[in-house]
C-alpha cells in the first residue's frame, strides 16, 4: 500500500501522491502546498504540510495565533521573523511563535520544499500582532 488508511488509524502515503495546490495569490505567489496529514485524516492535534515555493516565489507577511514547526527539505531560501531575516537551507530547522510576523522567499534557483507543522486549533486566545 502506497497511501492510505490502516485498521489502527494510522496513514501511510507518498509525497508525490498527494494533491498538490496552489497558494491563492492573496497569499503568495509560485507557491504550493500539499496537506500530507490533516484533520480529515484522523490527526487530534497536528497538520503536516509540505510546501513547495518556486525560484522566484514568496509567501507574503502574515500572522496567526498559532505556531509553526518548520524542516527545510530542500532548497536555499530566507525567512522574516518579526523584524529579522535569516537565510535557510536543507536542514535548517525553525520555530515560527504565534502572532508574530513571517514571511518566505526561494533565494535558489530550484524549488524550496520545506515542511510545516501546525496545531489544529489556535494555541494562544488573542491574534494580536507581537513585534519583535
Ligand atoms: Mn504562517
């Protein structure tokens, strides 16, 4: 079995095998996204989701009162936390807190693929902006 669903519960897929769409551009551009384990799926507490972001692309600023666990796959690219930018690659690993200002650029010239872990519900009660 490539993908699917087990007796327990369980999911066990292929990447390249789930639905890949596209960023709507009020969000990004040259950017998609794949939902590898999501709520649908049984999932309590955690989504995993693989972004993809091509040469050139971006996802814009934004904030949400939850977190983010990120794992860079692939790909060279710069992420703004609040007020820093800092320059990321295969291997690197972040914490996005919740409320605070990110946004995402390839730098490369081949695709930024990187995964991105989030809560199922908000973690914190206010969406206020945090600066820092
Ligand atoms: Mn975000």
């Amino acid at each position: 079995m490539i993908i699917g669903k087990g007796p327990c519960g369980e999911k066990i897929g292929y990447y390249e095998l789930v639905e890949e769409q596209k960023v709507p551009d009020d969000m990004g551009t040259q950017t998609f996204v794949r939902w590898l384990i999501k709520e649908d799926d049984g999932a309590k507490a955690f989504a995993m989701r693989l972004f993809t972001i091509k040469p050139g692309g971006h996802i814009n600023l934004h904030h949400h009162p939850w977190e983010h666990e990120i794992f860079v796959l692939e790909g060279v690219g710069e992420i703004r936390i609040g007020s820093r930018v800092y320059r990321v690659s295969q291997g690197f690993f972040i914490y996005v807190p919740p409320n605070v200002e990110h946004e995402y650029w390839n730098k490369g010239d081949k695709d930024l693929k990187f995964l991105c872990m989030i809560p199922l519900k908000p973690t914190v009660n206010s969406d206020e902006k945090i600066e820092c």
